[in-house]
C-alpha cells in the first residue's frame, strides 16, 4: 500500500472526528464551567479545512453525512471544511463547496465569508450554525478568488480579491492585474470594482484609518512551455499596491522582486506599518541542501506539496509614507522564514506576530523596527506546523492554529501560552484563521 507524506497523518485524523458533528458537541480539551474568561465566553474561531477527504464522522466519511453535506449543490463535487471552535466548548463543522482559503466573519457576526483561492466561487456563511447563505463566482468568466476578504462598514460591505485569468506573460503586466471586488457579503453580489495594479494578488488588508486597501501581488506568471506554474516561480513582477478605497485610485506601489520570489501575505497597520511574506519555492535538491547537516530523522514538510519546497527568505517590513522597504529578523531567523504564512499586527503592543510552518516558527517582531523581540519553536509545547493567526476580540489574547490540528491561545504582549484556553481538534489541513 502506498503512503503519501499526509497518510503519516491521517490515521490519527479519522479516529480524532469520530464524535464531531457540526451540531454543537463538546471540543476535545473543552473547558470546565468558569474556566473562560467572560469575554471569551461566546468567542469562536473559525478554520477551512483543505483536505475533508481524509475525515470520518459517526462511522463514515463527512462527505456523505447529511450533518456535514446537507449544504453541498450537485455541482463539480468539490467540498472542503469549516470548523468553527467556540470558547464555550463547542465545536461545529460542515462542508462548503468552495476551494476554501482565508475565512472572515463580520465585526457584528452577522455573516462570514469564506474565499476561493484558485477557484471560480466564493461562498457566505452563517457564523453561528455554518449554514451557507450564498455562492457567487469570481469576477467574470475565467477569473479566480485571490484567497483574501475584509470586511468594511462593520460588516455591510465586504472587499475580495479576485485573479485575472491564467495566461502567459506577453511583455504587458497590465494584461495580468487583478482586481478588488467589492460585494454585498450576504448576497456576494458586486457592487463595484477596482484593479489591484498587481499582478496575481492575494492577501489585502484595510489600514488602520480606514482609507486603503493594500495588496499582496504574487507577482507570478505561467510557462510558456507547460502553461503551469514552474519551480521556482517565474515572477513578472512581485509588488505591495496601496489602493484609495473611495476612488480605486492607486497612490503607492512597491515592486518587491522579479525572477523567484513572490508576495504573498500582509500585516497592516497605518502606511508606514506595511508588513510582508514572501515566498521562494526550490527543488528537491535545494530542500535536501538545507537538511544536510541534520542528524536525525525528519518528516516531509506536510503544508506543501512533493516537489514544491520552501525555501529560506526575508519578511519585509514596508513605510509607505517614506518609501523604505527592509528586512525583518536577524540573519539566524530569517534562516528559518521558510513558507511564512499568516501574519498580523497587534496595534496595541506595536508588535507583529507571524508563522512560518515549514520549520515550526512562531515569530514575534516590533513594529517600529521590524527587528525580532521573540522567536517560538511552537514544537516545544505540542504544535507543529503553526499556521493560522488571529488576535481575538477580547484584546488580550491571540491564537495560533497547527497546519492539521490544535489551537493553542497566547497573551498578547508578553506570548506567555495560555493553556486553559488551548483546544485539540482536527482541521485536516488550513493556512488562515479569523476570530469574532
């Protein structure tokens, strides 16, 4: 029988959501009556889970239990995850017919979406039972979800951003922009849209005054021979785009590299706290380079794919208000900024949090400087492959979610591990986490 780097795995998976049904059931590791703060107490965090496939509930699997499928049109069959891990021990999952990426849920909780990337739909869901409220495409024929949403006006708008179709580069980076569309989050209806000035972007985020939209633009084009993405990338043209949220008006762009390293995900404060993750994919014999002088035994990197290795390179820390783009960490951590992944910004400490799951990071920097205040070997107390990132609402606390399983909860300002509020369920494989 062949096993794959996820089957490792998966043995453990298919027993650990036996019990988990997306009706309220007690979250493994739920806390006793008393033992969550009151403005936890009805908190939930929200995770996609990318590989349902490999999940089993009541004795079989999720994608033919009517408490999971009963929201999957007889469409193309696709279906991934949602979990949603409330403080107050609860736990709920369904399946959503999206290619599932980031989630959001509106400030009021009166709606979450949760985005394609690389694929032709979006969906929105309830926040409370997960039931899906709608399904909309992408922004026209042949276009993509970029993967990342905010919300707007305290829920009434939501923003996504959106890839414009596949195509080889022909000398015109315009031709590959992308767009900003701005939607009715309980309908996912366009009300208007804007270009990105960016080509392939994915993560966007609101500054803090509410003026601008920034996007992370992967910068990627196909190959001319295969019409697929080569490794490494063959980058056009990897930018931050600053975009006016009245107009579309584009008022600040930073070309961040060309040739092999991509943009990928943002952390933002005001325009002079921009924060960056970039990616470089490299071989197989690259990847075997960095593990040469390792003398124990080590698993395949679970958050990729065979053959697509992440490679060492620098955060960026981006002022746009001065037009100064550095390097974030010292030379030991960026070593270890392989696949970074989710990052933000914790306005209050002025600090900013980041994962870097293909050697289990957990990384903490100062906002001002860009320098590292704490850098977390997250395998030192239960989690490998530290994934998704949220601040939760309460202000005083952030949690940290593995690649296929676990939460784990920190103070924020001093990262101190809060372990009565960590919990132990299955994802089945996630980047991104939202809170509300």
């Amino acid at each position: 029988m062949k096993i794959d780097r996820r089957g490792l795995l998966t043995g453990g998976a298919l027993l650990g959501l036996a019990a988990a049904a997306p009706a309220t059931a007690a979250a493994p590791g739920a806390p006793k009556p008393g033992g969550v703060p009151r403005r936890l107490k009805n908190v939930a965090v929200y995770v996609p889970g990318y590989y349902p496939e490999h999940a089993l509930a009541n004795g079989k699997p999720v994608s033919s239990n009517q408490r999971f499928n009963r929201d999957l049109p007889d469409t193309d069959g696709l279906q991934k995850m949602l979990t949603r891990i409330g403080f107050d021990g609860s736990i709920r999952q369904t399946l959503l017919p999206v290619a599932a990426h980031d989630v959001e849920v509106a400030p009021d909780r009166s709606i979450g979406v949760l985005c394609s990337m690389d694929g032709r739909n979006h969906t929105a869901f309830d926040p409370e039972t997960l039931e899906m409220a709608a399904l909309a495409p992408s922004f026209k024929d042949g276009w993509n979800g970029g993967g990342h949403a905010v919300f707007l006006d305290g829920g009434r708008t939501v923003v996504m951003s959106e890839r414009a179709p596949t195509a080889v580069y022909r000398g015109k980076p315009e031709a590959h922009y992308g767009r900003l569309s701005i939607r009715d989050p309980r309908t996912l209806k366009i009300a208007e849209s804007y270009s990105t000035h960016g080509i392939d972007p994915h993560d966007i985020r609101l500054t803090t005054d509410g003026k601008y939209i920034v996007a992370a633009n992967y910068g990627s084009t196909v190959s001319a021979k295969t019409g697929a993405h080569t490794v490494p990338r063959t980058v056009v043209e990897a930018s931050i785009t600053v975009v006016e949220l009245s107009s579309g008006k584009l008022v600040d762009k930073r070309k961040t590299g060309r040739g092999k390293v991509e943009l990928r995900h943002l952390a933002v404060g005001n325009l002079d706290r921009i924060f960056a993750i970039q990616a470089l994919y490299g071989s197989d014999r690259e990847d075997a380079r960095i593990h040469a002088e390792d003398n124990v035994a080590y698993e395949a990197d679970m958050t990729t794919e065979p053959g697509q290795n992440y490679m060492p390179v620098a955060t960026l820390k981006y002022d746009a208000s001065r037009k100064t783009l550095g390097k974030m960490g010292d030379r030991a951590a960026n070593r270890l900024m392989r696949h970074g992944l989710s990052i933000r910004y914790d306005e209050r400490h002025d600090q900013v949090l980041a994962s870097y799951p293909s050697t289990h990071q957990l990384m903490v920097f100062d906002g001002a400087t860009g320098n590292i205040i704490e850098r977390l070997d997250t395998r030192t107390f239960g989690m490998r492959y530290p994934c998704g990132i949220t601040l939760l609402p309460d202000g005083a606390h952030y949690a940290v979610t593995g690649h296929w399983e676990n939460m784990f909860v920190f103070e924020r300002g001093s990262h101190r591990l809060v372990r009565e509020l960590c919990r132990y369920p299955m994802f089945f494989g996630h980047s991104h986490i939202t809170s509300a």
